[in-house]
C-alpha cells in the first residue's frame, strides 16, 4: 500500500505522520520513520532526530542522506516494520521512486509526505513520480497568512528572493498563501 500526503508548508503534514505512526502504534505494528537529514530546523546538537511539526510536537525518526535511501533496505529496523514513513520526500535525490516501489512490493505500508511544489510554484524532487504507483493521494491545505480569513493556502511563498529550490526553513523564510496572494 502507497499513501502520499503532498501539500505546501504549514498544512499539517507532520501533524499527519503523527498520527499515523499512533494509529500503527495502537496495533502493536512497528513503524519506520525517516526523514531527510538536510532538514535539521528543529534539531540541536545532542539531540535525538526526530519529525517535528511547526508548533514544536516531535516523533523520533531515523536521518537518511538524500541520495542513501537505499540503503535503509539493509537495516534491522526496515525488515522488523510494517509501515515506512518518509518526511520531507521532497528532499530525497534519485533514489524515492525505486526506494518506495521495493517496500510497496516487499509488502510495507508506505506513507508518503512532502512538499509537491517548491516556493516557484515547480514540482519538487521526485514526488509527484509517485502518484501513478500510489493507492492514495491527499493534497493538504495550509491556511492563507495574507487573507487571514480562512482562505486555503495551496501554495508555499518565500518571503524573500531565492534563486536555490532546497532552501530549508520555516516560517522566517516560508509563508502558505492562496493562488490570489501568491
């Protein structure tokens, strides 16, 4: 099974893993989450890695460098799962579509989330390779900062000029907005 959870900052992504891994949890599965390990806003030195939302909520997870996914096919703790989980998809260089496409076919629930744009409004990594291979495709919605009414945010804006598509940051350098603000 392939779930993917796309959408731009601030959505409610992690809150998502979140509460995946808890409802796999409950089952008494083990669950497998890795993430990016360019992606450290949220981590301080001596500190364990971990997904960690916006409002500063954290699950442990396993940092993976962005071309050595496959590597993760070795490990003890990839043969014990029954689900994969993978933040921050978008980062992961060359190695997502067939990392994914062997742990769907070894029998893994995989759980798909990252950004489907970058701040240019261009599709980001090789995300979006896997929506033909997926069972499920959410598309999350952050709200607008600049309406401030409700309005769906669908897009992440930069708030400053960056030619660079992998800028890691947060709300510094990051704002969700609607088609009309962007």
């Amino acid at each position: 099974m392939l779930r993917l959870v796309i959408g731009p900052m601030f959505a409610g992504k992690t809150s998502e893993i979140q509460a995946v891994v808890r409802r796999y949890q409950c089952l008494g599965r083990s669950v497998l989450v890795l993430t990016a390990s360019i992606d450290n806003r949220y981590v301080t030195a001596g500190e364990a890695i971990a997904v960690v939302s916006h409002d500063r909520v954290a699950l442990e997870a396993r940092a993976v460098g962005i071309r050595d996914l496959r590597d993760v096919l070795g490990w003890p703790e990839f043969a014990a799962a029954t689900a994969i989980v993978i933040d921050e998809a978008q980062f992961f260089v060359d190695c997502l579509v067939d990392f994914v496409r062997t742990a769907v076919d070894m029998g893994k629930h995989v759980v798909v989330v990252g950004l489907d744009g970058d701040a240019q409004r261009r599709p980001f990594g090789d995300l979006l390779a896997l929506v033909p291979l997926a069972d499920s495709v959410e598309k999350k919605t952050a709200l607008c900062r600049r309406c401030g009414d409700g309005t769906a945010a669908i897009f992440t804006r930069a708030l400053s000029v960056n030619a660079e598509q992998v800028a890691v940051g947060g709300a510094e350098r990051y704002e969700p907005v609607c088609r009309r603000h962007y």
